[in-house]
C-alpha cells in the first residue's frame, strides 16, 4: 500500500519566517514471478528512483522465497520507477507485479 505524510512547519531565523518541510514517506509492496511458469523468483534485486527535487534512489532489497518486496523511501517526490536487476520494469502504483525471464 502506497502511504504518505507530509506536514509542514515553520522556523524563525534571525526574525525572518522560514518554510521547512517533513519529507514524504512511502512504501510500496510488490512480487517478482516467471514469466514462463508463473512462480515466483526468489533472491531477486529490487530498487526504486524517487522523484522530486530531492530525488534519489531507494535502498536495494531482494526477494523472499516467496517472491514479495518491499520499497521504502523516504523523501519529498514519490516514486517514479522501479528496477529489478538493474532493467527499469515498473513505474508507481498500488501494488507491483514484475515478470521476468
């Protein structure tokens, strides 16, 4: 499930207003399955870039024996695409179904 918070706060600074944010946190669920035989492929790379001005990438997980990943990330644009084993394969959604050889 995609979630996010945002909350924004104010500082004073030698008299003068300054806007801060609280970054966006999110995560996203997803599995990694053959595409010839349908099931799921264990120990598989996993990452995400995230969008925004303070872009970047998510830390890489693997699959589990089941297949499932999650992404977390925490910053201020979303997720804008995700890699598995370095090949861009999904961009965001609610929950992620990746195919493979």
């Amino acid at each position: 499930m995609l979630m996010r918070s945002f909350k924004f706060g104010m500082l004073l600074m030698l008299g003068l207003p300054v806007l801060t944010a609280h970054s966006w946190a999110g995560d996203i669920s997803g599995v990694v399955k053959y595409k010839k035989s349908g099931s799921p492929a264990s120990g598989v790379q996993v990452s995400g870039l995230t969008a925004g001005a303070l872009g970047g990438t998510t830390e890489s997980v693997r699959t589990d024996d089941k297949g499932k990943f999650t992404l977390s990330w925490k910053n201020s644009g979303g997720l804008a695409k995700v890699y598995s084993n370095g090949k861009t394969v999904a961009k965001d959604g609610e929950k992620i179904v990746i195919t493979i050889d």
